[in-house]
C-alpha cells in the first residue's frame, strides 16, 4: 500500500467537491478588494463592488461614472494585478455596470 501526500488528496477533494467554485469566487473578490485599494485608494475604491465572477469575467458594479470610465482605463493594469496576487491566471475580464446614478 503506498501513501500518498496529505496535500494531494485535500487538494484534488477541493478541486472535485461544489466548494471550489466558491471558493474561487472568493479569491478573486479578495484579490479584487486588496488590489483596487492599493491601486486607487480607499476612497475611490468605495464606489465599486464586485457583483459576480463566472467564466474569467468579474462583474463590477459602481455609482459613479467616473469610476466606471477610471476602470475602463486601468483595466488590464487591474487585471494584471488580481491575476498576479492569486499568482494564477484566473481573471481575464472586467465587466463594469452602473448602478443608480
């Protein structure tokens, strides 16, 4: 009988179980926060929520319009950077929607 590393086997149970989905929406909308404040500061970052991650696209929802055309602009710089923090290529687009203004 041979034993196999612990860590194997608890990472191919994530990997199979409905958990890991969920468990990488989560990464990303940490990375996200982490990212957005370093980058634009607490302030700025405020006025954006991340709403959903499906298929590589994260979708942000923002109040101000400003903010949405800012994250227009600093988009594949943003992107880099979540993808860089989870030190994986897991995000691949933004979506940006407005929301009340």
């Amino acid at each position: 009988m041979s034993f196999e590393p612990i860590r194997r086997v608890l990472q191919r149970s994530v990997q199979s179980a409905p958990i890991a989905k969920e468990l990488q929406i989560a990464r990303v909308f940490e990375a996200w926060q982490n990212v957005i404040v370093a980058v634009w500061g607490s302030e700025r970052a405020a006025f954006l929520t991340p709403v959903s991650f499906r298929d590589g696209t994260l979708a942000v929802e923002t109040t101000s319009a400003s903010a949405q055309q800012q994250l227009r602009v600093d988009d594949t710089r943003l992107k880099n950077e979540v993808n860089r923090y989870l030190s994986e290529r897991v995000l691949l687009k933004i979506s940006v929607r407005s929301r009340g203004y």
